[in-house]
C-alpha cells in the first residue's frame, strides 16, 4: 500500500512537472502591473474608442500590448501623454514602458532603450481631396504638417532641405494636423500610412497620397537600463502570429 501511495505521488509530481514546463503561456511570479504610456491620438495605433461611447483606449498597438501581458502573466496598466512626452515620461519614471508608434532613431538611443521590431511601418501624405499633390515631389512651396517629436517630423526636416520652400509646422495631436488641413492652413500632413488610411475612411474630403520614403520599424521603448527589455523581446519572438492576426484586424494600406 505504502509503495502503490508513494507511486501515486511520485506519477502526481511529474504530471505537474510536465504541465508548467510544457504550457504554452510563459507565467512570472511577480503580478505587479506593468505601466505602459501611449498617446491615443494615432488611429488605428492608438485612439479612444468614442464611437461607442467610451473613454477606452483601442487600436493595433493596444491588442499588442494586450498579448504581451497575457504571455507574461502582467496585468497592465494604460497612462496617456501628449507624443512629444512619452520619452521624458519614460525618463522621470513614470511608465514602465512606451508603446505609441515609436521608431528607433540615434538621438533616442541615447536616452531610452528599445526593444526588437514589431512592425515595420509606411508613411504617406494627407491632403484635400482636390488637391493636385500626387508625391513628395508636389510639396515645393507648400505647408507641410507633422506631428511633434514623431520621426515623421525628422523625415518633414529632410524633406524641407532636399525640396525647396517647404514650410514645416509641428503639431502635438494627429487630429490636430487633421484641422489645419480642412481650414487650409496647410497643404499635407506627414503621417503613418495606416494613420493616413484611418483618418480618411473617417474625414470626408481628405485623400491619400502615397510616398517614396522607406517603411521604419516599431518598437516598444524602456527607461535606459530598463529590466523589462529582455522578457518583453522574449515575447516578442513567441506572439509572432498573434502580431499577424492583430494586424489584419486593424492595418488598412
């Protein structure tokens, strides 16, 4: 009797060794919140979901995030800023994380650390529907608006040296550029391509052009020296097809 018990503990153990080694969502122990800041105002990125009602915060980068913290067994928690504060935000401590359509470039890299690519992104011009822009090539002379501290207002600078009488205006919001476009304050907006696509299907009398700029890559973006880099990479690697699927609900081009 005593051997057949010490059997049926022994099968019991390895059964539960079996179960948390071979599961397939990955659990840390430690169930504090991971705090993530955004900028909900880069549909279909980021953006409040007020079609319903609501005050929520949806969108591609969302549902990314969403899965991370179902592989890492974190629950999470969403803090919002104007775009041009999500890296001093990061600085002073006040996230864990940044996930807003972030592209790496040098002069960040200083101040902040990233994690592997997620997405690799387009960018394309806003412009009236009756607009006679058809590439970047069209913006001489013309008023070209861009978010502030995007790499999109990087990639508006070197427009603005390699095409003359380009006049560069720096906006906090996306829906803000959206504004100064039907006011007719500015001629184009600088935008993601997916962001260009959203703000279209939903703004009569806009349309999108598309540009000969290479596509950059997303990242999610950490306080320097961050010990979250390395797991969120891990995961990264695991939700691939997830991050397919995330895609082809959200990313229109």
């Amino acid at each position: 009797m005593k051997n057949k018990m010490t059997f049926n503990f022994l099968s019991l153990g390895l059964c539960l060794f079996l179960f948390v080694g071979c599961g397939e969502k990955k659990v840390e122990s430690d169930k504090e919140a991971l705090v993530v800041i955004t900028s909900p105002d880069n549909p279909p990125f980021e953006f409040k979901d007020t079609a319903k009602g609501g005050d929520k915060v949806i969108g591609f980068d969302m549902d990314v995030i969403q899965k991370l913290s179902e592989y890492l067994g974190r629950p999470i928690q969403i803090v919002e800023a104007d775009f041009a504060s999500l890296i001093p935000s990061l600085q002073s401590g006040r996230a864990d994380m940044a996930i807003s359509e972030l592209a790496p470039t040098e002069e960040r890299r200083k101040s902040v650390d990233f994690s592997n690519p997620y997405y690799s992104n387009t960018s394309a011009l806003i412009v009236p529907q009756n607009s006679s822009i058809t590439s970047e090539n069209d913006l001489q002379g013309q008023k070209l608006g861009v978010q502030l501290g995007s790499t999109n207002e990087i990639t508006g600078r070197k427009l603005a040296e390699k095409i003359p009488h380009i006049t560069l205006l720096s906006l906090s919001k996306v829906g803000n550029l959206v504004q100064e476009l039907k006011s007719g304050r500015i001629q184009a907006a600088l935008v993601a391509g997916a962001v260009a696509k959203k703000v279209t299907k939903s703004t009569p009398g806009l349309k999108v052009v598309k540009i000969n700029i290479p596509p950059e890559e997303l990242v999610i973006v950490f306080p320097k020296g961050s010990p979250h880099v390395a797991s969120i990479n891990e995961a990264l690697e695991k939700i691939k097809g997830d991050i397919k699927d995330i895609e082809s609900r959200w990313i229109t081009l």
